[in-house]
C-alpha cells in the first residue's frame, strides 16, 4: 500500500503494518549561516528505506511473528 502524505514520500506498509520511508539525516546550522527565514537545517543525507528499518525476518518482536 503506497503511502504519500506532508511526511512520508514513495514509503510503503509492509505485511504487518510497519511503514517503511526514507529516513534523512540533517545537520543544524550555526547561527551565521541560515540565510532566510526557518533556513536551519542541512540535509546530509537520505538512508533509503530498505536500509533504514529492518526486515520482518530479521525483527526481534514476539508479536510480528505472528504474521
């Protein structure tokens, strides 16, 4: 099931209910370098989902190995 919303792009819900979306790793910037309003974050990188969250096989929660 695609998942598209102001948070999530392209994430999807695997069997079992789990959202799987890229993660983004930011950096705050210091207070000389924003250079417009609400200009504080630097985007350092995007962890695809597949690599963000773990597998159900490879989850450690009694309850998922239900489905």
């Amino acid at each position: 099931m695609p998942v598209n919303d102001f948070i999530t792009k392209n994430g999807r819900i695997r069997q079992g209910g789990g959202l799987v979306r890229d993660m983004y790793r930011f950096r705050v910037k210091s207070s000389e370098e924003p250079k417009y309003k609400f200009d504080y974050y630097q985007l350092l990188a995007t962890i695809p989902g597949e690599k963000a969250f773990r597998t159900m096989e490879e989850g450690r929660c009694p309850l998922l190995r239900k489905f």
